[in-house]
C-alpha cells in the first residue's frame, strides 16, 4: 500500500479532478517578411524608423481548448522608403481546465501571450537578419499592464454602452 503512494499513481488522478493549465501546442500560424527597396536600401545612410504593432486574438476550440494568436508586425522605413516589413503570428493551443471564467480570462491575457512572445522574438529577429538588416530584438513587453489596460478600456465602454442606454430617446 505504501508503494503505491510513493510512487505516485495515486496522486495523478487526485492532481486530475483539480483545475489545469496545459500548453497542447506551439506553432506559427504565419509569417511574412518583405524588403520592398532592397537592394537599393543596403545604401541608404539613413537613421531607420520603427513600428512595431502588436495584437492578440483568442479562439475557443472546444470546451476546454482555446486557440491564442499573438501577432506583430515590424515595419522599419529609411527616410520615406520602406526598408522591410516583418509580419509574424505565432500560435498556441491551450488546455483550461476547471477554472472560473475571470481566471480563464486572465491566463488567456496574461500566460499565454508570455508563453508566447520569445518564439515571435526570435522568429522576428531571424527573418529581420536573414533579410540582409542588422539583428532587431524585441524588448520585454508586459502582457501583465497591457491586460490591465483592456479591462480598464472593457469597463470604460460598458459604463459609456450602459449611459448610452440609460438616457431618454430624443433628448440630444
């Protein structure tokens, strides 16, 4: 009897019944690179200007499983030509399992971005460099304050949609 807890088949399926957070896959869903004035652009003497956008799409795939989709573009121009543009959407399947939908939410803002961001880091910078332009490393970013952010922007367009309905048809 003792064997069988100190071995660990009893603790599994105790661990099982509790709530789970699991990375199913990691994947790219796509990825693009153009270098438009190359190379005409190797030339230029010109301080390049950045632009990084950056955004997150969530996916449920079944009752358990969300599908998250971390994307970036880079866009760096020399003067008014475009340098290159490096467009990467990297993906991950995740397993939620037993939690409240406020926690789901919440690792679906915050964790699973996190997982995520160093495989678009280093996409990003190896097609930035195989393109012919110096290494581009992406800075840490914090999906903690960015999720902050969209709850506080959630609230803000509820209380604004709950005051938009509130007030009396006619009165402008």
């Amino acid at each position: 009897m003792s064997d069988e807890t100190t071995n660990g088949a009893v603790a599994p399926a105790a661990e099982a019944a509790g709530p789970a957070f699991t990375v199913e896959k990691i994947y790219v869903k796509d990825v693009s690179f153009e270098a438009p004035g190359a190379p005409a652009v190797f030339a230029e003497n010109v301080q390049p200007e950045l632009q990084l956008n950056l955004n997150q799409r969530v996916q449920r795939l079944g009752e358990n499983a969300f599908e998250v989709v971390l994307g970036v573009t880079l866009t760096c121009k020399a003067g008014d030509k475009t340098a290159y543009v490096a467009e990467v959407q990297q993906a991950g399947i995740f397993g939620l399992i037993g939690l409240e939908p406020q926690a789901v939410d919440v690792l679906l803002g915050t964790q699973c971005p996190n997982i995520l961001f160093p495989y678009v880091r280093q996409l990003v910078s190896d097609l930035v460099q195989a393109g012919g332009f110096p290494p581009f490393f992406l800075q840490p970013i914090n999906f903690e304050a960015l999720y902050a952010e969209s709850l506080r922007q959630r609230a803000a367009q509820g209380s604004d949609a709950a005051l938009a309905n509130s007030e009396p048809a006619g009165n402008a």
